[in-house]
C-alpha cells in the first residue's frame, strides 16, 4: 500500500514543449494507481497561493501536441523564502497534498528540495529546452527546441546563401551550450561561440580566420552560432565580421520561438514515460527523487545526490564541429 493518497503536479521555470505530455502522464498514471492528482497553477507561486484543482483523465485530454503547459509556470521570489516554503507546505496540508511531482529545471528542483526537506514528498520531473540539469543525459524540450533552431536555421541559409553574407544566430543557453553545439553540427556552422568558452573566446581565430579561409575555399555564406549565455557576442561578431573581412553580417536573435511549439515524438514519448516513472515510485513508497535519463534508461536518483551532481558539455561534440566546419 502506498503511504501517498493524494499526488500535486506542477510545472515551474522556464516553460519546454512536451511538459503537457508530462503533466498527462502523471494524470493518467496517478488515476491508473488510484491517487487522487490535484494540479497547481503557476508553479510554487500558485502552490503558495492555493491555486488547486481536482485533476481528471479528461482534464489532460487533447494536450500532448501542445507546447507551453496548460498548468502554467511562474518564477516566484516568494518562495524562495523561508516564509514562502512554510505557506506552501501549508498549503499542501490544506488540501491534503502528500507528495508533489515538479517539472521543470535546476532552480525548481532546488525549491522541491526545500520542501523535502519540510517533510513533504516530492518527484523531479526534468523540463528545459536548454538540457542542463546535471542529473540527467536528456530534459524534456530538448529535441523539439533542436528542430525549432534548425527550422529557422535553414531558411536563414537560403538568405545567407542569396546576398553572400554572414548570418550570426543567437540560440537560447543562459548557462549552458547544448543547443549552440548541436545545431552547429546539424546546420554546418563555421563556427560556434559557447557559453562555457566565452572567457578565453578569441574572435580573430575562431570566426574571422575560418571565414576568410572558407571564402579562399570558395564558401558563398557563413553561419556563426552563438549561445545566448555568451553575452552581447552576437552583436559584436557582426561588427567584427563586417570590418575584418568585408562580408555583410547579419546578427538574428531566436528568443522565444525556441521555447513553443508543438513537441516532438521523442519528447512526448520521454516526458510520458517520465511522468509515469514519477508516479510508479511514488507508488512504491520512494521519497524525494529526481527522475532522469541515464545512457537511455529512465532512472530515478535522491534529490540532494542530483543536486549535487556536474554536467559538461561533450568536447567530442565541440571537436566534431570545428572538424567539419571545414
Ligand atoms: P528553472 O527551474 O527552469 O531552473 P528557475 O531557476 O527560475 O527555473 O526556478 C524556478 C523557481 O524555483 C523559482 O522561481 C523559485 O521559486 C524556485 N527556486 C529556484 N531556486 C531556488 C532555491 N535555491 N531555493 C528555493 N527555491 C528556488
Ligand atoms: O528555458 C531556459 C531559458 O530558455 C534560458 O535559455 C533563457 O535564458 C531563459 O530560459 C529565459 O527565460 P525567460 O525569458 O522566461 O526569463
């Protein structure tokens, strides 16, 4: 038997497509496990402020394809205090709340653990475009986030390609590169400027020189990612580029388009197996877990053990980009 009767779910942070399909699983397991699942607007925020609806099969009907989360999200400076967290356990008591499934990002989980730690169940589901959560190889939004740069990518090419010019994409990764890196490698950059590398960044190296060498070579159009985290670069790159070699340069900032859409399959099937891990272990009476994907399998690992935990990016990836970008 298990000791949890009723399951919260929230999304919380920055929103990723496929955290519908996550909040779907977790309905539909919970009701197929026989939990009540009551769904929290709006993140600890809505949590705090008693923002609690019954949850049914048909509430999460006709929303996998949906991006964004029908729960929706906040960032909540109220809960990051020692006030906020005891309303929200309240709160949880108030409608007989005994665990809580939260998806979402690195600071989210920091806020779950807060709340483990006040004695309240809590599961970890990973939600962010930008794949950055130490505890696991893959979060939900990645893949679709992936394919949404890729598409507006290409048709930035066909522009690139047409006026000979230089396009600089500015991709989403406050602190993290994973999307600069792929889509480089999928969209053929010259060169691509990361978050993690900005301290020893050498423009003249790493993106005038491949281009004039490119151009000697008989390239027709230049493509330079770079990662929102490396701040005001993309700016600065079409500034240089234009002065150093010549070639028009045209900087386009993605911002939010990344962030929406409808989900791929890969992210509707992982954020629906996820969501039914979450509630399996809750069944099985585990506490405080954060669930994750580790070379394919989906796991789950205790929450201050995830926490813990440091992720990099792939230099094999770094290396295959600089190679091909011959
Ligand atoms: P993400 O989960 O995408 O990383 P945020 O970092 O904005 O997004 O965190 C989401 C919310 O989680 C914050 O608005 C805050 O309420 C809560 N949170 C973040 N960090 C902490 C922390 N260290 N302690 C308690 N709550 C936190
Ligand atoms: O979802 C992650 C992320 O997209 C980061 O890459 C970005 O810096 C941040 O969220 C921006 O979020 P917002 O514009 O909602 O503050």
């Amino acid at each position: 038997m298990s000791q949890v009767k009723t399951i919260g779910v929230l999304t919380s942070g920055g929103d990723a497509p496929g955290m519908n399909a996550a909040i779907r699983a977790v309905v539909r397991a919970g009701l197929y496990y026989g939990f009540r699942v009551l769904g929290i607007r709006k993140g600890y925020e809505g949590l705090i402020h008693g923002d609690v609806h019954e949850m049914n099969a048909r509430s999460v009907g006709d929303i996998l394809h949906r991006g964004g989360t029908i729960l929706q999200t906040a960032r909540s400076p109220q809960f990051k205090t020692q006030e906020g967290q005891k309303k929200a356990v309240s709160m949880a008591n108030v409608f007989g709340i005994d665990a809580i499934v939260v998806i979402g990002g690195d600071g989210s989980y920091r806020g779950a653990r807060e709340l483990s730690n006040l004695g309240l169940n809590v599961m970890g589901i990973p939600g962010t475009i930008d794949n950055d959560i130490a505890s696991t190889d893959y979060t939900i939004g990645f893949d679709t986030a992936l394919n949404t740069v890729q598409d507006a990518l290409d048709k930035i090419r066909d522009t690139a390609y047409s006026h000979e010019r230089c396009s600089i994409l500015e991709v989403m990764g406050r602190h993290a590169g994973y999307i600069a890196i792929n889509v480089g490698i999928s969209g053929g950059a010259e060169s691509v400027i990361l978050p993690e590398k900005t301290q020893t960044l050498d423009i003249d190296k790493e993106v005038i020189k491949p281009i004039i060498e490119g151009r000697n070579r008989g390239k027709k159009h230049y493509i330079v990612i770079v990662a929102e985290g490396a701040e005001g670069k993309a700016l600065e790159i079409e500034n240089q580029v234009t002065e150093k070699t010549g070639i028009e340069a045209r900087a386009t900032i993605l911002g939010h388009i990344q962030r929406g859409g409808s989900p791929t399959v890969y992210d509707r099937v992982t954020a629906s197996i996820m969501g039914v891990r979450a509630v399996e272990a809750l069944k099985d009476n585990k506490r405080n877990r954060i669930i994750s994907m580790k070379k394919g399998n989906v796991v789950d690992i205790d929450i201050n053990e995830a926490l813990d935990m440091k992720k990099s990016l792939p230099e094999e990836l770094v290396e295959i980009s600089k190679i091909l970008s011959l």
